[in-house]
C-alpha cells in the first residue's frame, strides 16, 4: 500500500469522524474463561484460544503463555503497526525491520515477598530496527510519530481511568 491509497483509504473515516466525533469511539472487548483444572485463564483471540497461566518466576510450568509476554507482545505488534503505517504516509521506504519490547519485572511484588517491592514492569523498552536510507531527522520524526500514534504505547505511557467489578454467575 502507497501513502494515496492510505489516505484515501483513511479519508472517509476521518471525515466521519470530525462530522460525527461520537462515531469514532469503538469499544474493543476481550473475553476468557477461567481452567478448571489449573491455574490459567484461556484468552478469545478471534483467532485462537490463548491459555495464560502463571509465569516460571511465580511457580508456573511455562508451558502456558505468560501475561507480561501478552502485554510486551501487543505493544510489538501495534508499534509494528502503527511504524508501518506512519511509514507509507510520510512516504519512508522501509525495506525491512523488527520491533522488540523488554520489560523488567520484580516477581517479589506479585509474590507479597516484599511490600515495597512493584507489582508489575517497572520499565519497558521498545526498539526498532529499521532497513532504510532516509536521513535521520526522517526516522527522528518517524519514531515520534510511531510513539504519538500507537495505541498500546499510549495507553502504557498515560494510564487510562481503570474499574473493577465481579458479580454471581
């Protein structure tokens, strides 16, 4: 796809969306259903069923995706995304490249060994490694656009307003 064809691609929904401001908030949902045989939780994907169990660290076999993985790989894949997009909109070949994510866990905090201790990633690091021969004020301003426009890496970066309910099945 060329930058003309996103555009025009995009264009209509654009329009929409400054007519109609409202139209433009979609409600993304996730399901699962708890094991009833193990410590997991199998994931709906739309695509598969993702079994999330608990990480080695936390006494998990590791045969069962770990959530923090989950979480690293959904920024990778909307960076992934997001970079190649922003890429064919200002026009910038990318011949090839990768996106990686790491992030630093301190598994005392989720295990109540230590309360001072975080529970979750107390750092996260994305990378590109990009194939293309633009200068580097182009890949400056691909790389602030890729971090303005991708959701994930937003949503990380400014905490979203988060609720918790249970209720009788």
């Amino acid at each position: 796809m060329d930058a003309n064809a996103l555009r025009a691609l995009q264009a209509p929904l654009k329009s929409q969306y400054r007519e109609s401001p409202d139209s433009a908030v979609v409600t993304l949902k996730a399901k699962g259903s708890l094991d009833d045989t193990s410590i997991a939780c199998k994931v709906e994907t739309g695509r598969a069923l993702a079994v999330a169990g608990l990480h080695p660290a936390t006494g998990g076999s590791g045969a069962e995706l770990c959530s923090g993985d989950m979480l690293l790989e959904a920024l990778v894949a909307c960076a992934g995304v997001t970079v190649k997009a922003v890429a064919t909109a200002l026009e910038i070949p990318l011949k090839a490249g990768t996106v990686s994510a790491e992030g630093d866990l301190d598994f005392r905090g989720t295990l109540g060994v230590d309360k001072e201790a975080p529970v979750g990633f107390r750092a996260i690091r994305l990378k590109f490694d990009l194939d293309t021969d633009v200068p580097q004020e182009k890949l400056d301003q691909l790389l602030k656009l890729t971090e303005r426009y991708c959701v994930v890496f937003q949503t990380l970066n400014h905490k979203p307003e988060l609720s918790v309910n249970a209720s009788r099945s």
